[in-house]
C-alpha cells in the first residue's frame, strides 16, 4: 500500500466549503461580468486526492458547474488537476502544478495546462489565513502571452 506523502497532505489545504465573489473577464466563450460561486471540496481516497465540485451562479441562477479532482503524481514530482464541466469539456490533457512559496506563509498552488484552445493557467493564492484564497484563470494562444479569464476570491463557510 502506497502511504500519503507531506505532498498529498498539503493538497488537502484546498478542502472545505467555500462561498466567494468572481469577475469574469469578456472573452470569445463569455460574456463576461460578476458572479458568485461555490464550492464543496472533500479529502477522497485514503487522502490520495481531494475532490471538488463548483457552482457558478449569475443573476441568481446557476450558468456553469464543475467537478475536479487533485491529486499529486511522485513520479513526474507534480500535482495534478483533471476538471471536468458543464460545457461538456473533456480535459485534453492532465494540469500540471507546483506549489511556490512567495513569504513565510503565503503560498501558490499553479497548475499549466496544454488545450485544444492554446494553454490555461489554474492558480490558487492562499495567505497567511487558511480561510481565504484567490483563484485565477488565464489563457493564452501561445504559452508566453497571458490573458485574464476569470478571477475570484473564496472564504471558508464550512
């Protein structure tokens, strides 16, 4: 039997009941505007991975749901990200991430990913407080130029 690693234990940071604001930015897949948004995140599997599942809501009615699961891969000494959505997007390829430290206790989880679309960057900016963190999608065509597509920031509720 495999044993959880401290890689898999930091994963479980991402758990909990999450309530939050996001600005999604106007793009060619989005109108664009204010949202709000949950998400539930749970420790699965011996602790293995953590799982969660989104719900972006505007004008009071959900527009957009997703379901990921994190996990972390020893050999290639990465995190993982498979997401799976709404919009019936089958990931082409796994997100890759790494946590960065920026000060004593504020820290980074980024995941870059290659899609039929150009590449994504997931990040997941967490302070000194466990109870709150910034999230923040971008995209770009060519891996160097980077676009906003969404920003939010979630505060623990549960």
């Amino acid at each position: 039997m495999s044993k959880l690693s401290p890689e898999h234990q930091k994963l479980h940071r991402l758990a909990g009941e999450w309530s939050g604001e996001e600005m999604i930015y106007p793009s060619p897949q989005d109108r664009g505007g204010r949202a709000s948004a949950r998400a539930i995140a749970r420790v699965e599997l011996g602790g293995f991975f953590v799982v969660s599942d989104y719900v972006e809501e505007r004008d009071g009615a959900p527009q957009y749901q997703g379901h990921g699961v994190y996990g972390w891969d020893a050999a290639a000494r990465a995190y993982t990200m498979h997401w799976f959505d709404s919009m019936g997007s089958v990931p082409a390829t796994v997100a890759r991430g790494q946590w960065t430290t920026r000060s004593e206790a504020d820290e980074d989880l980024t995941f870059e990913q290659r899609t039929h679309q150009g590449y994504a960057r997931y990040s997941y900016r967490f302070t000194q407080r466990d109870d709150v963190y910034v999230f923040r999608i971008e995209s770009s065509r060519d891996g160097r130029s980077w676009l906003p597509f969404m920003e939010g920031k979630y505060r623990r509720i549960g």
